[in-house]
C-alpha cells in the first residue's frame, strides 16, 4: 500500500459547508411540507445569470473553435495577453495603480490559486491568518503540512491567528511577533469588513520592515463602493515590494459556475532561498504554472474579457448594485430587530452577533426551524467566529424580501 499524505488527517472531518447541507437535509426530511419553503442563504454562491456581453463573446467564442482558421488550442500558459491587458488597463491604470500585463496570471480561480501558491513557498514559514476567515488559507496550509494538530476550539498549533472581533472592526491588528506570510481579504468574507487606506499601510510597512509576503485576496474587490477605500493593495506605496494579490470573476460577473480568476505578482517581489540569495516570486510562480497548469480555457477568457468593455462594465455594475441591494435590505431589516451587525455595505456579506446566550450552531438551528432560512454559523470559519453568523446577499430581490420579513418575525 502507498504511503499518503498523513498531513491531510489532521484537517477537521466536519467541514462547515457539508454539515450545514447536513442539517439542512435532515430538517427537509424531518419536515417535508416546509422544504419547499426553505430559502438558502449560507453558501457564497451568486444567484443572477451573467452579464450579456460575457453570455455573447462566449458564444462567439465557441463558434471560433469550429472553424480551422478561428480555432484556439492551447493557449498562453499565463492567460491571453488581451486579457491581461484589459485586466491591466481597466482594474488597475485606470485607477492609478501600476501593475503590467506581464505580472498577471490568468487562472481558474482565486480559490486554486491561494491554494497553490504555497507550491512556492517553504515549509518554516511562519504564517499569520486571520480568524474568523475563508477556510481555504487554513485547510491548505494544513495539506502542505505548515500546521501541528488541531485544537478542541478548531485551531492549529503552528499557525499564528489574527483576531478579528468587534473592539477591532473586524480589521486584524499587527501582530508582536514577526511573521513570513500574511493572508488578508478585503472586502472580507465572512465579515463584510474592508480596510482603510491607513490600515492596509499599516500592513504594508509591517511586511516591509518584516521581510514578509502579504497573501492579498481581493475576491470583491468590485464590491466597494466607498471611494476611500482602496480597491487594490498596490494601492499602497510599497506594496509591489511585498504583496501578492488574488482576484476572480466569481462574484464580480457571476463566474462561479465559469471559472476565471487572477493572480498579481509584481516583478519587484523577491523572496529567499535557503542560502540567503533573493529569488524573484513571479518567475517561480511562472515556472509551476507552466509546469501544473495549461491555461483558462480560450472561451472562458473571452466571456471575461468582454467584462472590461465599456458595456461590460456597465452590466457588472449593474449586477454588483443588485447583489449590494440586497445586502442594504437584509443589513437593515437585522438592525430593526436589533441585532448587531456588521458588513453589507461594500461587500455582499452580513455579519451578525447571535443575540445574548446563543452560540452560532444552535442559532443556526432556530433560524432553519423557526423562520426556515440557512445562514452560514460563524463559528465554521474559525473560533472568533462563535458567537456569529454571516447572511449571504447572493439572493433574488424577491427570496431577500422574505428572508427580511422572517427575520423580523423571529425576534
Ligand atoms: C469566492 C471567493 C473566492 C473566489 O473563488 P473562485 O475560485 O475564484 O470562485 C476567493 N476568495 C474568497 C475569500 C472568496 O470568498
């Protein structure tokens, strides 16, 4: 028998999303006549079809692949260059930001891609993640053997965890120590926190008096709304020195179920080996993209590249002003109850404190049988997370609306 990976042993059995479909299943099978009536709002999926320009340059793209002359087989390992070039272009010079076409890595997603990067990175890093978060810096870290065993409250020995409660906004202090790698997600999921230009400097020159590497996932990015906020870490000067930024079309153009994403790495950004000498990130992260990956597919990237047309952007717009619609209604319809809340404005994620003596599971509870709505327990992303639970605005108007009206019925 082959020796396996013992690593991936130590990663908790219950993970949140399985057992919230769990729960869910064994309520709908409990109770037959209410499942119809149960409205979904735990999983970070979006809802609404995509923008026509992306539905249109896809078909056109598929037509291409039926004629020799048009035909694409495999493309350029890092992404096409007009799409790196809009990409470029439109997130980033438009806005001020310097970033070339050469730095992005076009990709399937943000998910693979926080995942992988730490194919690059050695395993004595000290690796500081904040709590609660995405679950997927942790398990990953986890997989490649970076962590010790797990703890009774879901934590890892070996991992340095940055609180994110209320007394901070939900914006992870410095830490005392020195760190290595840094994850970061602004706006943030679970929490709807974003960081403020002050605040992400603050990381900025930690990293660089650190010699560390900010992990910057910026998966709604097209969320903020709020001019003062910057919408990229390079925003920051400094940053290209230290920082590697993730993003995706998932929940800017509804690209879940399509698969398109990016990473950033700026070719100032060096790391060291094991004598000491500095070694450029970029070409490392060059080599095994190559070596592991072959590139989006041609059709997906045209649908994305049509989202930087002046049409394309206007249609994101539009569906990003649904979705943050949706996040206004259910923010207030909370606080008219008096719940404590948090996010929901610059980001499509509500964050809510369980009323007094309630843990998250137990309120997950209530909430499913009471009101038959599924939130997401807080707990499930990380042990400062108990004591929450976050509502998704992935939502029709209509489902959002009546999860409004039960919620003001539950309390
Ligand atoms: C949804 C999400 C992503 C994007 O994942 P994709 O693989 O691009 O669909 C990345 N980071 C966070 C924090 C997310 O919530």
């Amino acid at each position: 028998m082959a020796n396996i990976n013992h690593h991936f042993l130590k990663l908790q059995s219950g993970y949140l999303f399985p057992e919230i479909g769990r729960r869910v299943a064994a309520f709908a099978a409990a109770h037959p006549e209410k499942a119809p009536h149960i409205i979904r709002c735990g999983i970070g999926d979006v809802t609404e079809p995509l923008p026509q320009v992306a539905i249109d340059a896809m078909h056109r793209a598929v037509d291409d692949q039926s004629r020799r002359e048009t035909f694409h087989g495999y493309g350029p390992e890092q992404g096409y260059a007009w799409l790196r070039e809009a990409i470029a272009e439109v997130s980033y010079r438009q806005r001020g930001i310097e970033v070339e076409a050469d730095e992005i890595f076009v990709s399937d997603g943000a998910k693979c891609d926080t995942g992988n990067i730490l194919d690059i990175f050695a395993h004595n890093n000290s690796i500081a993640i904040p709590d609660p978060v995405y679950p997927v810096y942790v398990d990953t870290n986890v997989m490649a053997g970076n962590t010790g065993c797990v703890r009774p409250d879901g934590s890892y020995e070996g991992l340095v965890y940055l609180p994110c409660t209320p007394e901070n906004d939900f914006v992870p202090r410095i830490p005392a120590q020195h760190t290595d790698l840094i994850y970061l997600c602004f706006p943030n999921n679970p929490t709807g926190a974003v960081a403020t230009y002050e605040q992400l400097k603050e990381w900025v020159d930690y990293a660089l008096a650190n010699d560390s590497i900010l992990l910057y996932d910026g998966a709604y990015e097209a969320f903020i709304t709020d001019e003062g906020i910057p919408s990229s870490i390079y925003a920051v000067p400094g940053a290209r020195q230290c920082a590697i930024e993730f993003r995706s079309f998932s929940k800017q153009g509804g690209f879940t179920g399509v698969r398109c994403g990016y990473v950033v790495i700026p070719k100032e950004l060096m790391g060291r080996d094991a004598a000491g000498n500095q070694v450029s990130v970029s070409s490392l992260w060059k080599r095994r993209t190559g070596t592991k990956f072959n590139g989006a597919s041609y059709i997906v990237q045209r649908g994305a590249a049509a989202l930087f047309t002046a049409e394309g952007q206007e249609q994101t717009r539009a569906l990003i002003d649904y979705y943050l619609g949706n996040a206004a209604l259910l923010r207030s319809a909370c606080m008219s109850v008096g719940l404590r809340v948090w996010g929901g404005v610059n980001a499509p994620y509500i964050w809510v404190q369980t009323p007094a003596g309630w843990n998250s599971w137990d309120f997950f509870d209530k909430m499913l049988r009471e009101v038959l709505v599924v939130v997401t327990p807080g707990a499930g992303f990380g042990a400062h997370g108990e004591g929450f639970f976050r509502i998704s605005a992935f939502n029709s108007r209509s489902n959002v609306e009546e999860v409004c009206r039960r919620i003001k019925r539950l309390l």
